[in-house]
C-alpha cells in the first residue's frame, strides 16, 4: 500500500522554495508586459512627425526617441569619437559631430558609422558637408549617469568616448554653454538619410531592447514542479502488512 506522509523539515524547505519560485515566475510575467509596453512605446514615438530643438528642450526626457529637424552648420573640425561600435560586425566608430543651429546654439549630432580605416576624415573628404544643412535624427539622453565596473572611463584627451557623455562632449570640443536648449542634456542620432560618398552611414539607432522575461518565467514554473515532483515522490511510501503473529504453541 502507498501512503503519503510529509516530513517536518522536507516540508519546510520545499513550500516556501515553491512559494518564492512561483513568485519570480509571476514577477517575469509582469516584467515581459512592462518590457512589451516599453518597446511600443518607443516605436511610436520614433514614429511621430518631426519636432523641433525648442520643443526637445522644453522637456527632453518627453522628447527621447522623438524625431527631430535641425538646420544648421557641422564644425567638421570638433568631431568626436564614440569607439566601441560595430556594424554588420565590422568594427568602426561612429562620428558625433557638432551643429552649430541656425539660432547659434550647438548640439552634438550623431552622423553614424565609419569603418576602422575612415576615421580619419581626410578618409572620407565627400562626407564632409558644408554649409547649411537640413537634417532629421532620433532625441537621445545624456548617458553621464551611467557607471559601473565594467563601464570603461571616457578618455577626453584622446577623443575616446565610450558613452555619451554630453556635457563632458562639449567641454572636449570647446563648445559653448546652451543653457537655453538644454543642450547639455541630449544628442542626436541621425536617421537612415544617405551621406555624400556613403560615410557616415546614419540609422543606426535601433529598438532592441532584450526581453527574454517569458524564458525566465518558463523556467522558474519549471523548477516549481520538478520541486513539488520530487517533494512527492520522497514521501509517498510503501507500508508494508504487519507480519502475521506467530503460532500458539499448545
């Protein structure tokens, strides 16, 4: 015969390992939703028409992923470096080059990507624009704030940039302060726009945000039931019949 019998300590180790794992199952669940609605949130704005600086700066964290028109100047001559970035798995850098606005304010633009060997801009002489110019792009934050031990340091004296600092940026490149468009707060991306000679090859902000939280919920309900599998089975027991008492002996 086969009988259940739970045990003190089995018993409480395993509900409270369940209760805690069905938790985190439900809490990935929640963060999938969350990471979904953020996904479409951004997607909806870059898909917005176009504003302008002064609306960026009214309220630039409401602008972030918001398209943006600029006409101005580049000052070819300020360019800075963002190391580290590849396309298509070939490695390069991307080119952020300052706009001087039509209101003499400036603003850090990204242009896009160039290959290792065009780094150089005597490299890619066409791409150089000058003169007035009228360009679109994607509003981006400031990543100043980002830190951490495997964030390498920015190196300003060697125009090696690692992450978008924007008000150490404009130090870098002598730029004047733009209290008035916050300008020390966000940059811009470029959108897919060809440039003359192909270089820098602009687009290349992209939404892919990693949501993986359904995986991770899978495998927290995995490790639920195979605990309440194995909990089962270690107390369901076999009893045996009593052995039959022994014969009176007359």
């Amino acid at each position: 015969m086969l009988r259940f019998k739970p045990t003190f300590w089995p018993t409480g180790f395993a509900v409270p390992a369940v209760l805690v794992m069905l938790g985190l199952c439900l809490w990935q669940v929640q963060r999938m939703t969350w990471k979904e609605a953020l996904i479409e949130r951004l997607h909806s704005r870059m898909a917005q028409p176009a504003i302008d600086a002064a609306t960026v700066a009214a309220d630039p964290v409401a602008a972030e992923y918001r398209k943006v028109r600029l006409t101005g100047t580049f000052l070819h001559d300020k360019e800075l470096h963002l190391l580290a970035r590849s396309l298509n798995r070939n490695v390069g850098v991307q080119i952020v080059t300052p706009l001087r606005l039509t209101s003499g304010d400036v603003v850090l633009f990204n242009r896009g990507w160039v290959p290792e060997e065009r780094k150089d801009p005597a490299r890619r002489a066409e791409g150089q624009v000058a003169g007035t110019v009228t360009v679109e792009g994607i509003v981006r934050l400031t990543e100043a704030d980002i830190k951490g031990w495997f964030v390498p340091e920015n190196r300003p004296d060697r125009n090696v940039w690692l992450t978008v600092d924007v008000a150490a940026m404009r130090r870098a490149a002598g730029l004047p302060e733009a209290p008035a468009l916050k300008a020390d707060r966000w940059w811009v991306a470029a959108d897919a726009a060809p440039n003359p000679g192909g270089f820098p090859i602009g687009g290349q902000t992209r939404v892919n945000l990693p949501n993986d939280h359904l995986q991770y919920a899978i495998t927290w309900f995995l490790l639920a039931v195979a605990l309440v599998a194995v909990y089962v089975a270690y107390h369901w027991r076999r009893e045996h019949p009593a052995p039959p008492p022994p014969p009176e002996r007359g």
